[in-house]
C-alpha cells in the first residue's frame, strides 16, 4: 500500500468530490519528508487490526461508540485493546470500541457541550475541522448531522488513531488529513462550518490564522474558535516568556474583548462570545490511556489559580463569526 492509499480512500469523490486531486500530493509531501519514523509501525498496526464489523454506531452520544462487546470473542477483543493501546498517548475522546472504553486525557465531549447548541445547526452543512487530533470531534459533526467532515491535523500519531477508528467505524463521510492550515488550500471558499479549536495560541501570527481560517469559509459561512483567553479589557493580551503551562509554543493569549476585536479586523461580521469556562482536573488528566503528566501537573500546587510558570490558569473560550 502506497502512502496515499488511505486517504485516497478517505477522499472517495462520492464523499469529497475534487479534494483528491487537491490534497492528495500534498499529503504525499508530508508523508515523505522523514518527520516522523514511528509512521510506517503506526500504519502497519492499522492495516493489521482485525476485522469486526460494528453492530451498531452511535456519534451523538458523548462517548464515541462502534460496536458492542458481543460483536467479537474476548480474544479478539483482547488484541484489539492491545493494538490501541500501542497507540498511546489517546489525547481525545472518549471512544468505546466493542466494549473497550478508551480514557483519554480530553473529556472533549465537555468542549461538545458547551458549543453545541449555540453554533448553526450542522446539518447537511461542509464542515471543516483545523487541529483536529484524531478526530473525536469530527465524529461528533457527523452525528450532529454534516454532509462531510474534513478535518487536518499534522500530527502522525492523531491521523494513526483516526485511522483505527474509522477501521471500526466503517465507510462515512469523514476524513482527517496529516496536513497543517498552511498545507491547506488557500481561498477555497468551500465550508459552511469552519472549527479551530485549540489551536490560535500555537500561531506565531494569530492574524494570519484568522485569514486562513476565512479563507476556507464560503460567505456568510460560521468559524468556530476555541482558544485560551486571559481576563481583561480590550488591548490586553498575555506573551508567556517560556511556557505556558508547561507548552513551549504558546505565542498570545488575548483577553476576550480583545479577540472580539481582532475578529473584526480580520474581515468576520457579528463576532460573538458564548463561552468561557476554566479548564479543570476533571477535563484534563492523566489517564490509562494517556500516562503522560497533564493538568494537575502543569498548576501551581499551593495556588491552582495560577500555572506553574506564574500566569494565570487556563481558561478556554469559544467565540462565533460569520465570513463576509
């Protein structure tokens, strides 16, 4: 198998009618340029999980369900948990996978809830999804009812991940690509729904994302953006020293007021806040799917309120905008 056969098979034109033409050597760039050796044993691991067809699915619920325990015997369940937990670290979900619980360190289904019932319905809308790690939320999309899900995430191991997923899933309208924004098309003008969450404080030029970001929005489209925020007024952006809360490349964190301002002058109309929620422990953990160190050890022990570097704790906000 080449190393665009999957995706050239996650493309089905059926689905995603030109993309494959658009995006398929670019995958195939990044997937030669020796940035990750781990790939060809993550994509071997894949291609070797068995085969069991899932009794039934379910995307709308919180957990991510394909199949049931009685779909396979226990030794075939057993080799699927193994094979996933090779996997690790699971960042998002959670998934249950004939009757595997996989744990992950996001109860990103808590970051599902506080956006879902405000954002325009998805229904047979395009829908785009910008960082999103291996696709928990493009599940939710599709269970929310979108015609097609893309989503792009550069990381080898997130797109590994999807990919065993999806082996369970079976054949649906949903892709993740192991392309980053700057890999994606300029101007495509393509999506009704653009989602980019936890991803604009990564951005050296927060300004340049929000123009990439409109750039794939059809007009009159909705961008969905889910960033870190500090509490201020207008004008008031924090530039961590360092690290933030342990993350190296954390570039700006503005205060609400001023990404409002910053959405208008990137050219979106009726910019709004609809949410602002501190990240707790019960979010964000270590767990036994993702062993690593994770919140807890990120926050000042004596004053959880700030990060171990001195600033403030994460708080997470969501913000919608119309393209123009």
């Amino acid at each position: 198998m080449s190393d665009r056969e999957p995706f050239a098979e996650l493309l089905a034109p059926r689905f995603f009618p030109g993309w494959a033409e658009l995006l398929l050597p670019r995958i195939e760039a990044r997937l030669q340029d020796g940035s990750h050796g781990d790939w060809p044993r993550w994509r071997a691991l894949v291609q070797n999980l068995p085969d069991v067809a899932p009794s039934a699915v379910d995307f709308a619920a919180d957990t991510v369900s394909l199949g049931r325990d009685g779909d396979c015997d226990r030794i075939a369940r057993q080799a699927i948990e193994a094979a996933l937990r090779r996997l690790h670290p699971w960042r998002k979900g959670p998934y249950d996978i004939h009757g595997i619980f996989i744990d992950t360190e996001w109860r990103s289904d808590l970051k599902w809830r506080r956006l879902e019932g405000a954002i325009a319905p998805l229904a047979g809308r395009r829908v785009l999804d910008v960082g999103c790690g291996n696709g928990y939320h493009a599940w939710r999309m599709l269970g929310a009812g979108a015609k097609s899900v893309i989503g792009i995430d550069p990381t080898l191991l997130s797109v590994a991940q999807f990919l065993a997923v999806r082996h369970f899933a079976g054949d649906w309208p949903v892709a993740v690509l192991p392309l980053g924004i700057e890999d994606f098309p300029a101007e495509t003008r393509a999506f009704d729904t653009v989602f980019s969450m936890g991803v604009l404080y990564h951005r050296r030029s927060p300004f340049d994302h929000l123009a990439e970001l409109k750039g794939c929005l059809r007009p009159g489209g909705e961008l969905v953006l889910e960033t870190l925020v500090v509490e201020g007024e207008a004008g008031q952006v924090l530039v961590p020293e360092g690290r933030y809360a342990q993350m190296r490349n954390v570039w700006f964190v503005p205060s609400p007021p001023t990404l409002l301002s910053w959405l208008a002058r990137a050219g979106f109309r009726q910019a709004r806040l609809i949410d602002v929620s501190p990240t707790t422990i019960q979010e964000q953990r270590s767990t036994g799917w993702m062993r690593f160190q994770s919140l807890a050890d990120f926050l000042d022990p004596d004053d959880p309120s700030r990060t171990v570097e001195g600033h403030p704790a994460p708080r997470r906000a969501i913000f919608l905008a119309e393209a123009l």
